[in-house]
C-alpha cells in the first residue's frame, strides 16, 4: 500500500476506485430506461447501437462466412441492409454460422426498431402530458382568479349595503 493511500484511509477517507464498465453502462441504461428521453437522445442512441451491430456483424460475417463475404466492406453492406430491415439480397450467408448471425441481426435489427420507436412515443406522450397539465393548471389558476374577483366584488357591495344600513339605522 503507498503512503498517500495509506494516509487517506487512516484519515477516514477511503480511495475511490474507477467505475467498472459495467456498472457505467448499467447506470446508464437505468437512467435512460426510467427517465423518458429527448428526441435528440434516442436518436444518438439509435445511431451509436445500429452502427456498432453493423460493424460487429460485418466483421463476424467476413470471419466466419468468407467465402461469401470478400472483405469486411462487403460484411458491412449487408449487415447494414439486415439491421435496417431493407435486405436487398445481393450477398447472403451461406455456412451455418453465417446464417446464425444474419438470424441474431433480423431479430436484434427488428426488436431495436420496437423498442427505439417505443421510447420516441413515450417521449411525446409524457412531452404532451406535461404541456397538458400545465395548460390545465393555467386554466386553473386563471378560474381561481375570476373567481376571487368576483367574490371581492361581491364583499365590497356588501360592505356598501352595511354602510348604508348603519346610516339608516342612526337616528
């Protein structure tokens, strides 16, 4: 243990140990999963995810599959026409494997799809949600309003209607 460390810990402090990957990527996902989030955000994260399953599985196809698949460009174009559900057709998995990867990317390519479409609507309804309430509130606010008008209205006619009594009233 080094002297600075040792110095921390006696001081009651301890050491602060970098955040493991994992943990970073599982805070993450939990924020994102529980707050909804901007247009903007989803979309990075729809690129950032696409990009890196096209990358992944261009490298896997021109790995496992490469006597179809030429070169890693080649990977490329077809993983990226699978994860966006275009799928020309013009290269194909021919070995096993390759077509077991081409399976995990329709299926990762159209569930993502789901999901990113799904976080995009929440994001609008909760956006329409709150602009509602908030409506709703002014309209409140703007009812309480006319309402405390007219009752102020209404006390000060009776104030008058008092002091033309006590005036009445007296001999």
């Amino acid at each position: 243990m080094t002297s600075t460390r040792r110095h921390l810990e006696t001081a009651g402090q301890k050491v602060r140990k970098a955040p493991r990957p994992e943990k970073l990527i599982e805070r993450r996902m939990s924020k994102f999963l529980h707050e909804p989030p901007s247009v903007r955000i989803a979309a990075s994260v729809i690129v950032t995810a696409t990009a890196l399953i096209v990358v992944v599985s261009g490298i896997a196809m021109r790995l496992f599959d490469h006597k179809e698949y030429a070169n890693v460009w080649v990977g490329m174009w077809w993983a990226l026409q699978t994860v966006t559900t275009v799928g020309y057709g013009d290269v194909t998995p021919r070995e096993p494997i390759g077509r077991a990867i081409a399976s995990f990317v329709m299926f990762e390519g159209i569930a993502f799809l789901a999901i990113i479409t799904a976080a995009i609507t929440s994001t609008f309804v909760a956006r329409a949600a709150r602009e509602r309430d908030l409506a709703e509130g002014i309209d409140e606010a703007a009812f309480e309003a006319r309402i405390e008008r007219r009752l102020d209205e209404l006390s000060g006619r009776f104030d008058q209607l008092e002091a033309m009594l006590r005036k009445q009233s007296r001999p």
